[in-house]
RNA sequence: UCCUCGGUAGCUCAAUCGGCAGAGCAUCCGGCUGUUAACCGGAGGGUUGUUGGUUCGAAUCCAACCCGAGGAGCCA
C-alpha cells in the first residue's frame, strides 16, 4: 500500500506508488479490464485495473464494485492524456484494491432525472459533479464576502435569528413559541446592525434568513442566506459604489479561483467577466419609461413568451419588468429612487421629492433578477417616528431603534445581497434550489 | 391564494379511436485489453398517485382528493 495522497495530488507523484481513498463514481467494464472512475471529494480520476497486474481476488472485487462503494485503491500515477476526470490527464495503474463498502443499489445514475426525484434524494444528489461544483463556487462567493468586507474594514458582528418583533409585516414570518411568547425567525438583522454601526462604524452580518412567502418560483427559498453590510457616514451614492466594488469582486474571485467548476457548469465566463466597476444606474422614473416603451411597443420579456406588462408610476416592479430592465445592460444595473410609498418605513425620503426615497436595488443580468436591496436610512428622530406611525407599526417594539436617534445618529446606509441569488447568477443556474446544499422550498422540507 | 402543466417498472419515457402494460438505462448472468452516459447476447422487474363513477372492457373518459413542477403576487 502506498502513500495516502488525494485526487489533486497526483500530478506531483507520477511514477509512484500511492493510495487514493473514495468512492465509485461510475465504472466501465471491459473484459479484462475495468476502468473505475473514483471520487474523493475533491476531484474525480480514473484507475484502471487489468486483469494480468492484480491478484484474481482483486480483480474480482473490482468487477463486482457498485456505484458509490467506498474504497482503497493502491496503484502507479501515470500520465495519460485519454485519462477522464477531475482535472483529468492523470490515471492510477492499479495494483491493489480495497473494498470498503459495497453499496446498496444507487438510485441516481449519470443520466437525466426528473426534479422531483432529485430533490428527494438531495443527500445523494450533493455528489453528482454539477452539483459538487456549484457547493465549492459557493464556499468561494462565502470566502470572497468575507474577504472583501474583511480588508476593508467592516467587522463581523452577527445579528439574532430570533427576534420579538416583526420589523416589515407578519405575513412573511415565520412564527415560533418562545416559552409562551410570540417569536418570529429573522428575515433580516438589518435594524440590529443599525445599532452596531454607531459601536464599530462598519459592519455586517451573514448568515440565514427566514421568509414565510408563499412564493414557489424558481427565484424564492423559504430559508436563504443574506450578507448584510451597514455602513456609518454613507450615503446613497457612497451606497452604490461600494456595492459596485463588492459584487465585482466576488465575481472576479470565482473567475480565479472557479475556472473548472466553471467550466463543468458549461457558464459562458465572458459574461461575468464584464463584472467590473463602475455599474449603469437608472432612476426609478427612467426605468418606468423602459417598462412603459417597450409595453407600448408589444415587446416581449426576454426569456418567456409573455409581454412586457405596463406600469403605473408609483407602482414597484414585477418580475416581468425586472427581467427587461436588467436585460437592457450586459453589466447588473442599479435601479434607484424608488417610490416611497411601496418602500419600508426606515427609507430616507428625497428631501425636494419626498414621493421617492433614497433606496436601490440591484439587478443581475441574465434574468436573476434582484441580488441586492439596499438604502439610506432615515437618521432624524422626527421624521423616523412619522414613518412608523404611517405604516401603522407597534411603536412600543420599536422604541429602541428610534434610541439609536438620540444618541448620535448619523447618516447611513447598508444592503443585503442574497447568496443563493449570487451564486445561481454566478454558476448559471436555472433554480435556486441547486445553490445550497438542502433547499426549503414552499411545502418541501426534505431531507 | 390564483393560473397553467404533469403523476405508468428503481430512473427517463411510450402505449393510435376506450381493446393483451412497452422500450432504453439501472440491476443480475455471459462475452470483450482503452472505456469516456461503452458495446453485444440473455434474465428478472407493474396496485398505471388515491377514491369513486361511466362502460362488455379504463393508463386512456368523468368527479373529488393527494403529490409535484413553474408562473403571478411578494421578495433577496
């Protein structure tokens, strides 16, 4: 038995004995010779066992091997440019097996399957290679948040997941018992930060969010992962180019450091590597007359056979109007100065136009719709009491986010950029569901 | 919540006008020294989502229900 190296290795061991330990991804038989295609998490690479190099034992356990049995297989590296795999051109000349497990009869074949099966069987499907491709661009996107935020001087301070009090409307929250008390899943810790800022001036949370939608589109999960920077003395402009910045970065760093999965997500790259500052921004009253245009001219929304809708001034967008929108820019484009009326009640109004506020979102290209949501927020005490009482909201749950006022307030400003968005952007995907490793859709909660 | 489409072998699908339930893959057995979702020969595998109705006869027609898909609304 040789060395215990890993899939990744092999490059620097040719000529030499080692070992690799996995699983089975997919066998061909061939008389004397059987090609296996092992797994070990980190790549896939083909080892090739003859009959005349092994023992007949071995020989044996190789051609009753079943898909995803774990195991041992000791071998020569060679280099070998037919070799399949991950990164491929490199193969093991084996001379030694080891069965681990063989395993049950494997329900997920290399071939087409349906979705519903898939998801059912989500804890198997995670090792198919699509799917272990998009879990490591994720892992990047995470580290390329991080990163990004990290070296440019925002602090990680993480917010409560469960919060007393419904910040924007009970209808999307879901409820818990909190030892007889009414509690809701966070669908944001964005107020929270607005107290931490005032401590470290820049910061953000990440982590899971919660929304009880009824929504079952390809674009909605009912527990989604949200980063959540906030931002003292920034405004809506100072807003806009830090956002710019920091999605450009995360799609940079997945280009560098995801070329492969990339590449076995078949993504056209060229796209993506548009993703540079500085980002188109249209204003709210522009992007109405696009919708307004193109309804008139019959145009259709790119993607589906329906037409673009008309809009009302004052009315948020649809789906339908998003995807236009974006699909004007081969960069994501800010839409800002939304109406304020269809805008939550923390938004600073524009002071000649208070009919609009100072927010933004931010649209994807290529139909993924919003990946963030951000704005300025109301600093003066006054005017954010007023707002409270117009959306009718209990002020006594509130009374310490009118605190934060009093006592220093400042202007400022933040955004929430989905991750599952992000990364079914990224990897071009058609559902977010693929984006996370265990999806909560609307009415599916297994595995 | 509403609209549209769907549910047949482990998986992907077919079954003409209502007339014997079929293929490919997977599995098992046999063959093959370069396979890439191999190929060749053979075998096993079915409560056609559920319940009821129409009919000589229902996978097929009707009703209700269950489950799934993706679109609207809402959102990241």
């Amino acid at each position: 038995m040789g060395k215990v190296i890993t899939i990744r290795q092999m490059s620097a061991h040719v000529g030499e004995a080692v070992t690799l330990e996995g699983w089975l991804y997919t066998k061909t038989g061939k008389g004397r010779l059987q090609f296996l295609q092992v797994r070990d998490g980190g790549g896939i690479c083909q080892a090739v066992v003859f009959k005349g190099n092994v023992s007949e034992e071995a020989f044996e356990l190789a051609r009753a091997l079943t898909q995803e049995s774990s195991l041992r297989v000791t071998g020569t590296v060679k280099e070998d440019t037919r070799a399949p795999g991950i990164p491929g051109g490199y193969e093991l000349d084996v001379t030694g097996l080891e069965v681990v497990q063989i395993a049950d009869e494997y329900p997920i074949q290399p071939k087409e399957h349906g979705v519903e099966f898939l998801v059912r069987n989500r804890h198997l499907w995670i090792r198919s290679s699509r799917q272990w491709a998009i879990m490591r661009v994720r892992a990047t996107v995470i580290r390329a948040i991080r990163g990004w935020l990290d070296n440019n001087g925002y602090l990680n301070v993480d917010t409560p997941i469960l919060t007393p009090n419904a910040a924007e409307g009970t209808t999307t929250l879901f409820e818990i018992d909190f030892h007889g008390e009414p509690a809701y899943l966070a669908q944001t810790g964005q107020l929270y930060s607005e107290a931490t800022i005032l401590a470290f001036g820049k910061v953000y949370c990440f982590g899971p969010t919660f929304r009880a939608e009824k929504s079952k589109t390809r674009r909605h999960l009912q527990e989604f992962w949200m980063v959540e920077p906030e931002i003292a003395f920034c405004d809506l402009d100072g807003l806009m180019e830090i956002e710019e910045q920091f999605v450009s970065h995360i799609v940079q760093r997945c280009l560098e450091e995801n070329a492969e999965e990339l590449k076995l997500l078949e993504r056209d790259t060229s796209a993506l590597e548009q993703v540079t500052p500085s980002f188109p921004r249209i204003h709210y009253d522009e992007a109405v007359d696009i919708v307004n245009r193109a309804a008139a001219a019959g145009e259709l929304v790119p993607g589906y056979e329906d037409k673009v809708p008309h809009i009302e001034w004052g009315d948020d967008f649809g789906s339908p109007h998003e995807t236009y929108i974006a699909a004007q820019f081969d960069k994501p484009v800010f839409v800002h100065h939304y109406p304020t009326q269809v805008k939550a009640f923390y938004m600073e109004p524009e002071p000649d136009r208070p009919e609009v506020c100072r927010s933004v979102d931010l649209l994807a290209p290529e139909g993924y719709g919003e990946i963030t949501g951000g704005s300025e927020r109301m600093a003066d005490v006054d005017k954010l009491i007023a707002g409270i009482e117009e959306h009718e909201l209990p002020m006594a749950a509130f009374d310490w986010y009118v605190d934060l006022r009093r006592y220093g307030t400042v202007v400022h400003s933040g955004f929430g950029l989905g991750l599952e968005r992000t990364v079914a952007w990224i990897c071009g995907l058609t559902h977010l569901r693929e984006a996370i490793a265990f999806p909560r859709t609307l009415g599916s909660m297994r595995p």
